[in-house]
C-alpha cells in the first residue's frame, strides 16, 4: 500500500513537472515569435526609410521642373510688369492662375519663388487639361514675373547682360543655381539631428518612419539645408 502512495507521489509529480516544461515551452514560443515579429517590423521600417530618403531625393532632385527641364530655343523674354496682387484675370470664363512675383535678392527668397512658381505653373497644366482642344492659357514668363528694379538689378550685378538681352533660359540657369546650399556649419546640423528621435507613441512602423522622414526634412528646411539629402547620400 505504501509503495502504491509513493508511485502515485512520483507519477504526480512527473506530470506536474510535465505541465511546467509545456508552459515554459509555451511561453518560450510566445517570445520567440514576437521577437520574430518585431524583427519583420523592423526591417520592414528600415527598407520603408530607404524608401522614404530615396523619394525624398528625388523629390529634391526634381523639386523645381519648371526650371530644370530641357529648354526650347533660346527666344528673348519680354520684361513686363507682374500681375497685381488678388487680381485674377477671366480667360474664356475660366480663371487664370496668378504668377507670383519676385523681388528678392537671397537663396532662401529664391528657392521660396521657385516654389509658388513651380506651383503656379502645375495650375496653368491642370486648367489647360481641362480645356481640351480649347484655347490654352500660356505661361507667364519668368522675366514677367520679377519685380522690374529687381530685374534691372539682377541683369547688372547677378548675370552681367544687360536686361533686354536675357533669356528665360537666362533666368531659369539664375534661379536654379539657388538649388545649391550655401556651406552651412555642420555644427548646427549636428546638434538638430541630435535631437531627431523616432516618435514611438505611433503605433503603425510605417506611419513611425514617416514622420521621423518629415521630421527630417523639416530641420534641414529650417537651416537651409533642402539639397543637403541630395548632395551628400551616404551621409542620409
């Protein structure tokens, strides 16, 4: 009879150990896949960041068509006053877009008018698109676009023509060669990204990179750094 106790004491306690190494095993498992999770997750973010900075440099690189496509013959740009500001012209019962106007003198202004022209000129290619086979609306030069003292300014000292004899591919090589920064002290940018940090209150990994991305791009908008990503690759 005693030994009959023990046995049942010992099978007891097999099974009891049994069920322990299953839980261990169990629990084990559970962490095993999570980490496998958050390794996907991981990697999933890493290839979405290269993504991200490889579309971002594109963007950079293509940011300002208006003055970077392949221009047509060289044809002498009328200098013409610009538009009055909050006056829209009626075009066929259709409103034509404004063109900004520009009178500023540094990189900062410059690439802000590439900008609102650039943007300028997407609406002049919707409205028309919407007038197939109708009368199109023509794009207002860039010398159209430039405060007249500003022009007479920027022929002289900026380009070295006299102003009658500039080009709008004269003005287009001008306002592009802001895309290249002024040499900025890494200094600065050293302690921005310092404190660029991945936001991890967001759930979704996806939606994490692109905020840090944006975060990115907002701190070198903010030093005058936009090409920065561009030019210096292996540095993003």
């Amino acid at each position: 009879m005693e030994m009959n106790n023990r046995l049942m004491a010992e099978l007891e306690e097999q099974r009891r150990q049994q069920e322990v190494l299953v839980e261990q095993l169990h629990v084990q498992k559970k962490q095993t896949e999570a980490h496998e999770q958050g390794l996907h997750q991981a990697a999933a973010a890493s290839v979405k960041h290269g993504e991200q900075l490889e579309e971002m440099r594109r963007r950079t690189s293509a940011r300002w068509h208006a003055f970077s496509a392949t221009p047509g013959p060289a044809i002498a740009a009328p200098t013409a006053a610009p538009a009055v500001a909050g006056v829209q012209v009626v075009y066929g019962f259709q409103e034509v877009p404004e063109a900004p106007s520009f009178n500023g003198s540094t990189k900062v202004q410059m690439r802000k008018f590439m900008d609102q022209y650039e943007a300028y000129a997407r609406e002049v290619n919707i409205v028309n698109a919407q007038r197939p086979g109708g009368a199109q609306i023509q794009r207002a030069p860039l010398s159209g676009s430039i405060d007249p003292l500003s022009v007479e300014r920027i022929a002289y000292w900026e380009i070295g023509k006299a102003s009658h004899e500039l080009t709008e591919e004269d003005w287009k090589v001008f306002f592009i060669g802001a895309k290249h920064c002024d040499p900025v002290d890494m200094s600065k940018l050293d302690v921005a990204m310092a404190k660029l940090k991945m936001d991890t209150t967001v759930q979704s990994a996806e939606s994490r990179v692109s905020k840090l991305v944006s975060d990115f791009e907002a701190i070198l908008v903010r030093l005058s750094m936009e090409g920065f990503a561009e030019a210096e690759p292996k540095l993003t």
